[in-house]
C-alpha cells in the first residue's frame, strides 16, 4: 500500500512539474482587439494601431501572442510594446485553461 502511494505521489509531482514547464512560442505581438488582422481599424503601420489599442483600452484589450491559429494573453503587458506587429519567441508558461502566457523572455525571431 505505501508502494503505491509513493507511485502516485511522484507521478502527481511529475505531472506537475510538466504543465509548468517553460516553453517557447512563436508569433506576432498583438492587441486582443484586434488580433490577427488590424485593416478595420484603419490605423497603419500595424504596430501603431496595436499599441494604440492597448493604451486607450485603458486595460480593456491587452498584448498577445498570436501563432497562426491561436491567441495567447500575455502576462507581461509593459515589454510587448516594443515588440508591436513584430515576429518574436517568447519563452514562458501557458496556462491552458485561461489562455495566458506567463512571460519568462521576449525576444525578436530571426527570419
């Protein structure tokens, strides 16, 4: 019986220890308003209109990431600025149920 215990507590801890496992994810720095595509706003260069989305949100639409298929909230919501509408791999914790990407690193992705 103690032999199994031990089992399933080291197979929880492994478990664990997985989900929040770093990782790194490529995409695009976005605004969660508009996400992908930013031509109905009609503000260009890309890059200004995400970063104007996010300041006159006043909190309401945040900086993700989005990979081509998928839009990731990111924790961090001061770095991302300089990286508005630009390719990147950002090195962190998804957090699967709530879509947040806690932010280790961000930094630009060589073509």
């Amino acid at each position: 019986m103690k032999h199994a215990i031990l089992i399933l507590a080291l197979t929880f801890t492994a478990l664990l220890g997985a989900q929040t496992k770093p990782q790194t994810f490529t995409g695009v720095i976005t605004d969660t308003m508009c996400g992908k595509d930013h031509t109905h706003m009609g503000v260009s260069p890309d890059a200004k209109c995400v970063v104007e989305c996010v300041r006159t949100s006043k909190g309401k639409f945040k900086y993700a990431l989005w990979d081509g298929k998928k839009m990731y909230v990111l924790s961090d919501q001061k770095a991302p600025e300089a990286f508005a509408a630009k390719q990147v791999k950002v090195t962190g914790t998804l957090f699967e149920k709530t879509g947040i990407l806690k932010v280790d690193r961000i930094e630009a992705a060589s073509r």
